[in-house]
C-alpha cells in the first residue's frame, strides 16, 4: 500500500470518523472503500453514458421488439 496525503475540510473528517467508528473500522479502510464505491460508480455511469449513446446513433425500432410481444407474462391473466 502507499501512503498518501490528502487535504479535507475539517467537517468531512469528523463525518468519515464518526462512520468509521460506529462501523468498527479506521479512518483508511473507510476512505478506501469510500473510494473503490466512487470509481465502481463512475465505471457505471460511465458505461450507461455509453450505452444511451449507442441508442442515441442507432435507435431501436417497433419491430424489432414486436416479436416479443406474445413472449411477456405480466401476472395479470
């Protein structure tokens, strides 16, 4: 692991130890997971960036989902 230096408002220090301690865990652990969440989360909105773009260049047509329209079972019958 690397030691890293980080400069954070004095608030958001207090939030993140009073997290860490009720989850009975260190200041680091709770940063590190705090930030493996974060770029998990960018990866996905990045990815759904992504896909409503290919949607966006290469609408989808009534056809090509009408196939499966005798295919859904909504509970309802």
């Amino acid at each position: 692991m690397k030691t890293v230096q980080m400069t954070l408002e004095d608030e958001l220090v207090k939030s993140v130890d009073q997290a860490a301690k009720k989850l009975h865990t260190t200041r680091s652990a709770f940063t590190r997971l705090a930030l493996k969440d974060a770029l998990r989360n960018l990866k996905t909105r990045q990815l759904e960036e992504k896909h409503r773009e290919g949607y966006l260049s290469h609408p989808t047509s009534k056809s090509e989902w009408g196939v499966w329209e005798k295919e859904q079972a909504w509970g309802d019958e």
